[in-house]
C-alpha cells in the first residue's frame, strides 16, 4: 500500500456521522445534501430509459445529446460554451479526481483556499502533489473573507494548479467578479491552472441578473488553463444519481476521454437520461429549491444568531449555515458531545481544515423547516439557555 494512502486523513464528518448512524433520536444535519427526494420528471426518465433497455456502455464523454444540453445550459448562465468543452462525468467528485490526474503530477505544487471540502485537499495528496493552502479569514460578524493579496503571492510560477471551491463548503464565502478578474490574469501570468468547484453557483442568494454566483466561465476566455466542475446534485436534488460535468479547454476534452476509460469507462444511460429530464425541467426545478432553500437559510440563521455566545451569518451561498459557539474550541469533540447528549448531528469545523477549528457546519437543506426549529431548541437546551 502507498504511504500517502496510509497516511490520509479520513472523514471526520463520517467520523461524527457513525457515531450517530441508525439512532432515530437524532436530528442529522452532517452531510451536505437535501432530505428531498428527487423530482419525479428525473425519476421517470430514468425508469422509461431502463424499460427501454438502455442498459449498455455509452461514449466516454458522455451522451452527444446530453453534451449538447449542459452546453446549452451553461451558455445561457455564461455566455457561449461549446460542447467540444464538456465532459460528462460519475458526479462531482469524479470530475474534480479526473482533473486532477489530468493537471498533477507527483511533485507539482498546488495551491488551495481553505477550509473547504476536504475531498479538495485530499485528492492532490493522492497524486502526489505538494500542497499549500491560502486560508479565508473569518471576520467579526462570522462572515468569512478572502486575503487576495495573500492568495496571489502564493501563486508563483511553480504553481501548477489553483484550487478554488466558490460558493464555498462550509463557509458560503463568495468570489466576486473581480476577484475572479485578478485571480486569473495573475494564473495567466504565471501559467497556473485554475481548478473551480462551482457545484453550488445556483444556490445564490444575493441578486444577480443571471440567477448564480460569479463564476470564471464569465470571464475566460475557451482556451484558458481553467477547468470548471459542476454537478446535478445540489440544484437539481440528485446528489445520489452520482451524474456531473467538466468545462474545460477543447484541447484538453480529448485526454480527458481517456481518463474517463481508465477510471469508469463510462456514465450509465439511464442516468444521463434522467441528466436530459433535469436540464429539460431546469426552469421548473432549480429556481424553486432555491428559493425553499433561502427560505431555510433564513428560518436557520436568526434563531441561532439569538443564542447567546454564537457567532454565524447568513450564508450568501452554499446550503450551510457555518457558527462557533464561545468557550468551545475543539469542533471534533463537540460535534461528538452533541450528537450523544443533545441528538444533534453537525459537522465539525476541523473536517475542512485546521482554521475551522471551533467552527460547526449545519446543513440546512430541510425539506421540513421545523426540523431546523427542532434541531435549535435542542442545541439550546444543551447549552442551558
């Protein structure tokens, strides 16, 4: 076995979930996905393609017919993004993991902003990549923020790969256009690719003409060193169909085709389906999560921002509401406690990085707005107020 292997830090989200796993007393709010079923269009297309017998291997790169959509999609959020860019990919994760075989080799630098998800992190260690992190700042009304200076001086010429994940997990912390603007001409200049995890861009909550958060397709231009990751689990409720895509250089498209052979050789086509019935419902589906989902945010944040010693504000995007509470500094243990003596599942700061240490993550993603009122008043009466 490799030592990076042996050396990886596992899941200290799955570390707090199995502590809690299979107990009906407890309200979980550790993962980040939706207790919402997936629509019954995208189900449908699924069942009708299985009944068709659409049970075969399919293109590396996906269904034409789906590249076609999700290039569609994305031209009409961003501005022309042709097909020869996309990839069709077995969810998120697989997409940022065929990046990054596709960008690193073992040795290279990478530079990532944290915290954030920690597969992020993780995945340049499995390539054998040397990895640097540029912190965010969090600030006195627990919004957190970006020290650009910082984060471009740490961008050099031996920096392969940039990792940005924006609208973040777990803090909702933003880029803004500009930010996007400095951050890739500085990449330009240094010949850095930019890795951006964009899976949350619809789940936006300031007002934007085109419904999503400032994303780099914005700005770059197609033969720019970016790739671009997004997914179908957060906007459309699909997180366990395991169903997203790439953006990317068109001349990168073709290597990324082998990869996809060598890591799954394909995507199932009666998933792909189910991708078309999304992107054909989108109008029907997205705005309409999106907007239960501010409707969370703003159930979820004041009643936890009323409890004395906490500090949170409301996420600008993302599906997390990301707090400390005073006088508790050690987010794993926490975490733990809360789970055995208040039947409360959160995730621990410390899962996304040594500077959301204290820091708790609460998915909001309810698809019943009291269980977030339950899960307060339970976290109220451990704390005694």
């Amino acid at each position: 076995m490799r030592h990076t292997l042996a050396t990886l830090q596992e899941s200290r989200i799955r570390e707090v979930a199995n502590a809690g796993m299979g107990r009906s007393d407890v309200l979980p709010f550790w993962f980040g996905e939706s207790d919402e079923v997936t629509p019954q269009v995208i189900r449908d297309a699924a069942i009708a393609s299985l009944q068709r017998g659409e049970t075969f291997y399919s293109h590396n790169l996906g269904l034409l017919e789906l590249r076609e959509q999700i290039a569609a999609y994305a031209s009409r959020l961003h501005g022309p993004v042709g097909v020869e860019r996309i990839a069709v990919t077995s969810g998120g994760v697989n997409a940022l993991m065929l990046a990054m075989q596709a960008l690193l080799d073992a040795g290279d630098e990478a530079v990532a902003v944290t915290p954030v998800w920690p597969n992020l992190t993780a995945q340049p260690l499995v390539m054998g990549a040397r990895l640097r992190c540029v912190p965010l700042r969090p600030q006195a009304d627990g919004l957190w923020a970006l020290d650009l200076p910082a984060l471009l001086a740490a961008i050099t010429p031996a920096t392969r790969l940039l990792i940005l994940n924006a609208p973040n997990n777990p803090t909702g912390w933003t880029l803004s256009a500009e930010e996007q603007r400095a951050i890739l001409a500085h990449c330009r200049s240094t010949g850095t690719w930019v890795l951006a995890d964009e899976v949350y861009e619809r789940l936006y909550y300031e007002p934007t003409a085109n419904g999503c958060a400032p994303s780099f397709l914005d700005i770059a231009e197609p033969e720019d060193r970016l790739v671009v990751v997004q997914s179908f689990s957060k906007g459309f409720l699909m997180t366990g169909w395991r169903l997203g895509w790439l953006v990317m250089p068109p001349s990168l498209t073709h290597h990324m085709g082998k990869l996809v052979e060598f890591n799954t050789s394909c995507i199932s086509v009666f998933t792909q389906r189910a991708g078309l019935a999304a992107l054909a419902h989108e109008a029907d589906i997205t705005p309409r999560v999106v907007a239960h989902l501010r409707a969370c945010r703003d159930t979820l944040v004041p009643l936890l921002q009323a409890l004395p010693g906490v500090t949170v504000a409301p996420a600008r995007g993302g599906m997390y509401a990301f707090f400390r509470i005073e006088g508790h500094s050690d987010s794993l243990a926490l975490a733990k406690r809360l789970v055995a003596e208040a039947g409360l599942g959160l995730a621990p700061g410390v899962a996304f990085g040594d500077e959301a240490e204290g820091w708790l993550r609460w998915c909001f993603a309810s698809q019943d707005a009291s269980r977030l009122v339950q899960g307060v008043e339970r976290l109220k009466k451990w704390l005694g107020v």
